[in-house]
C-alpha cells in the first residue's frame, strides 16, 4: 500500500510539472493585456534536459508586426543564469509547486520582469501574472 501510494505521489508529480510542455496559444478574449500590443501569441515550451527546458514564442501585433523569440536553455532550478544574447541580462526561474513557477527577470542587477506562471489541474490552460515596471497584466493560454 505505502509502495503503491509513493508511486502514485511520483507520477502525479511528474504529470504536473511535464503539464507547462508544449503549445499554448493566447486566448485574448480571457486575457486582461496591458502592458503591451500583443494580437496573438503561441508559445511552445520544450524540455531539453532535467530541470531545463526552452520556451519559443511567436507573437503579432496588433499593427500586425510578427516577432519570434527564442533562445537558449533556461533553468528551473531557483538559480540566476545569464540571458543568451541580452547583456547584463538575467533571471531566476523557481518551481513554487507542482503547477506554479515563478520567474524573476533582471536587467544590471534590477528586476524588470516578475511573472507566475500557472497551470489549471487538468492540464488545458496557463495563466501568466506578469509584472512589467508599473504594468500588470494577466495572460491566458489554451493548450493546443
């Protein structure tokens, strides 16, 4: 029994923090966008190794303006690791629980970007708090 339950717990565990892999589209009408232009966005989140993963995101503006970001790995370990390609730039990403991870971005030391990012328990939707400066907004994305 005891056996059977540990096994149980690990598999729910592992579920949940594989639930933040794959392609996520932005449901705009649930979305409250502030700080920025954004018209649509997918985001495709890909695990690269144990607590590594990369996060590629296409996004139009409203204008009509297309962006692709991508890069290199990033860490969810509660460290501070460098930004490939963005001097002086940092951030922290933590697990705070099996469905939520926080992430803390900085530029020179300061922190400009704070975001918790949050997956419902059955796996299908994730909610980005983000702070930008002064700027609130709340994101929401469908799994595709």
């Amino acid at each position: 029994m005891r056996t059977a339950l540990a096994l149980l717990s690990l598999s729910t565990l592992l579920m949940a923090s594989e639930s933040f892999y794959g392609t996520w589209k932005l449901n705009v009408a649930k979305s409250d966008i502030k700080c920025g232009d954004i018209a649509s966005q997918a985001m495709t989140i890909t695990e690269t190794g144990p607590n590594t993963y990369r996060n590629v995101i296409d996004s139009v503006s409203k204008s009509g303006e297309k962006r692709h970001q991508g890069g290199g790995d990033r860490f969810l370990d509660g460290k501070e690791h460098s930004i490939a390609g963005q001097a002086g730039a940092s951030e922290i990403i933590e697990r705070v629980d099996a469905s939520t991870h926080k992430i803390t971005q900085k530029l020179d030391g300061k922190i400009t970007t704070e975001i918790t990012a949050t997956v419902s328990r059955d796996g299908k939707v994730q909610t980005l708090h983000r702070k930008i400066g002064a700027c609130e907004e709340t994101l929401v994305f469908d799994k595709r």
